[in-house]
C-alpha cells in the first residue's frame, strides 16, 4: 500500500485519487482554494447552477470516457451553440451555413465554399505561417476580419500574426445549417452541476481532503511525509521557477445576479470586436434549459488578462519557446523529482478539455498500477 499525497482537488487530482483508493491505498488531496472540484467548480444562485470559472460543457468522442464520468452525474442533452456578436450583428456559431448567409446571402454549400476559395486566394497558395494566415485558409478574409482577428487578440493578447497557426488548426467549419459546435457524439450538462463529480469521486474511506491548504507552505514536509506525490499545479513553480517562468494567459470573471428572466437568449456569446473588452457573456440558465428562480437570471463576463505570478493561470501558450522550456522541466523532474507525478493543465502544460483530462488521468492510473 502506498501512500498518496495529491496536490489540487481538480479533475485530474480527484480521478487519480478515486482510482487509488479503489485500490486499496491512501490517499490525501490537498487544495488550495476554499472548495473542491477546481475550475469545474460550479455553485448554485436563484436555482441556477452557476459555473464559477468559465463556460463547462462536457464533450467528447470516446465512450469509455462518456461511460466513466456517468457514473458521477446524470447528464443532460444541452447542445453547445454558441453565438458571436461583432457590433450587434448575430452569427451563429460554428461558421455554417447560417453563417454564410447571412455574411453573403449565399444558400447552398457550393456558393459558400466558392467564396471562401475565393478569399482563400490572397494566400497564393502559401502555407500558413501564422494564425492570420491559417484562418485566412480556414474561412477567408471577411470572417476572419469580422468573427477570428480581434476575438483572438483579445484573448492571447498578442497579434494574430504573432500567434502559431496551430490555435486554430481545429476551427469548425461546415457547409451545413447546423449550429452544433462539437463533432463529438457524446455532450453534456451534468444535472446539478459539476462539483458533484469530484465530491463522490473523493467520497471515499482511503482519501481524506482538506482544502485552503497551499502546498508550498510545507513543500519539504510533504516531500517527505509521503510515498507519492501527484501535483497538477505548474511545473516551474514546482522547482521554484528556476529555469525560468512558462507563459499563461490569465481571465477575470465579473459574475451578476439580474432581475430579468432571460438575458440574452442563449448560454455564450462570444463579442468579437476589439472595443468589447470581455470575450464572451455566459448566461448560465440556459445550460439548463431557462431552469431557475423566474424573473432571475446569473451572466459572467470573462476578461482576458496577462498572466503575473500569483494569478490563476487558465491557458498555457504552447509556443515554440514554452514548448522547449516546458521539456527542460519535465528533465528535470525526471532528475529530480522521481516520486512525483505531474498531472493536468499545469503539470503537463497543455491545454486539455475535461474528457481529455480524465484520459490523460487513467493513463497515469495504468502507468501507475497497472490495467
């Protein structure tokens, strides 16, 4: 029997923890913050479950990973449709054939794809450098200018001809009225919300928690109390940043009780113009189906920042440079952290949706244990 010190109650955390008690080992889950379930944590306001850090819509294509987390929640059939507003002009989202007819006035696909190709051509048939260049090929110029340029400046904080071309590489197009952003057959809302996954995955007599607990005010205490430690906190604060910092993008949510029943008649909008300086609203009832306290509704802004030490970081910026710096940690930790497996967003710097989390947790459960 080992014994399991995991640092940060967030998905990865709490999968790995759930997995190891089922195995007969202690675990102990320490978390920073003042609640479990980390940036899925979501909370309820006037009978809504509110997502506390940005919009959560389980998705994913794998039904192993479906069957996984149903065990947790019941699901309900919420569809991610999210719309963009550029100057109070509506489009739907992801770019269809909504889209296009409303940006051309074209009806069929073969009119759609005619003009794309034909904004494609400004490219001469050049291999995409940058973002710019990559949506340019994707959808042509006008989409890009009115619906991708100033949208993605805002939340990188950088030009879009500064930014890989790989951001974007996935970027839904559809010659289709279908306004489904995923591909995936598997989507979803968990009734009730989120923080119910991570409470029974932790629900457990081999795993203790406790939370407002920050791992490096006993960093060396804990090295050496336990067998194992699992972070999914960033590797470079892990070793103290002594190769340098790795880059995030950071967001600030302004969240708002109203007195009104509906606010915007949808669960996203996306505001694609730079003078906007939110990115998106979130009217949380409608992930819900409208299911809340009448005449009530929860919106949350979110803010793109730039990342400072001490703030929460939300995405890593998988450049090159990062990239490289990245595996100088992961060296490291092989030299110098052997009994430590890092894990998630931070541990792995690399941005994962909540499926892939959950794989990439069971992968280390295997690597771990054994099938």
């Amino acid at each position: 029997m080992t014994n399991y010190l995991v640092v940060g109650a967030g998905l990865f955390g709490a999968t790995f923890a759930h997995e190891a008690a089922k195995r007969g080992h202690k675990v102990h889950v320490i978390e920073k913050r003042n609640h479990i379930a980390g940036n899925i944590y979501t909370k309820e306001i006037d009978g809504i479950q509110v997502h506390q850090y940005g919009a959560h819509i389980f998705h994913t294509s794998k039904k192993e990973i479906w069957d996984y987390v149903n065990q947790f929640a019941e699901f309900n059939r919420y569809t991610n449709s999210p719309i963009a507003n550029f100057h109070g002009e509506i489009y739907n989202m992801p770019f269809n054939m909504n889209t296009f007819n409303k940006l051309w006035g074209v009806i069929t696909p073969e009119e759609a794809e005619k003009k794309i190709e034909e904004q494609r051509a400004v490219l001469h048939g050049k291999r995409p450098e940058n973002l710019e260049e990559q949506a340019i090929s994707l959808v042509g110029t006008d989409i890009y200018k009115k619906l991708v340029k100033e949208y993605t400046e805002k939340q990188w904080g950088r030009d879009a001809k500064e930014l890989p071309p790989f951001i974007i590489k996935r970027l839904p197009v559809r010659f289709t009225y279908d306004n489904n952003y995923f591909n995936d057959p598997y989507q979803g809302i968990p009734i009730g919300g989120y923080t119910q996954i991570v409470e029974k995955m932790l629900d457990d007599d081999n795993i203790t928690v406790e939370t407002n607990t920050d791992f490096f005010d006993k960093k060396d205490e804990y090295l050496k109390d336990y067998d194992k430690i699992v972070f999914t906190g960033m590797i470079d604060q892990f070793f103290d940043y002594k190769l340098g910092e790795l880059e995030y993008r950071s967001l600030r949510f302004e969240t708002e009780e109203l007195d009104v029943d509906n606010y915007q008649g949808n669960a996203v909008v996306n505001y694609t113009d730079k003078e906007t300086p939110y990115t998106r609203i979130i009217e949380h009832k409608h992930f819900e189906f409208g299911k809340g306290d009448k005449g009530k509704t929860v919106i949350t802004k979110e803010y793109p920042a730039t990342w400072h030490r001490g703030d929460e970081p939300y995405y890593p910026i998988n450049d090159a440079k990062n990239n490289a710096l990245y595996k100088k940690y992961v060296e490291l930790a092989q030299n110098e952290a052997d009994n430590v497996i890092f894990g998630g967003r931070l541990g792995q710097y690399r941005y994962y949706n909540m499926d892939q989390v959950i794989g990439a947790a069971l992968v280390t459960v295997e690597q771990e244990f054994g099938k």
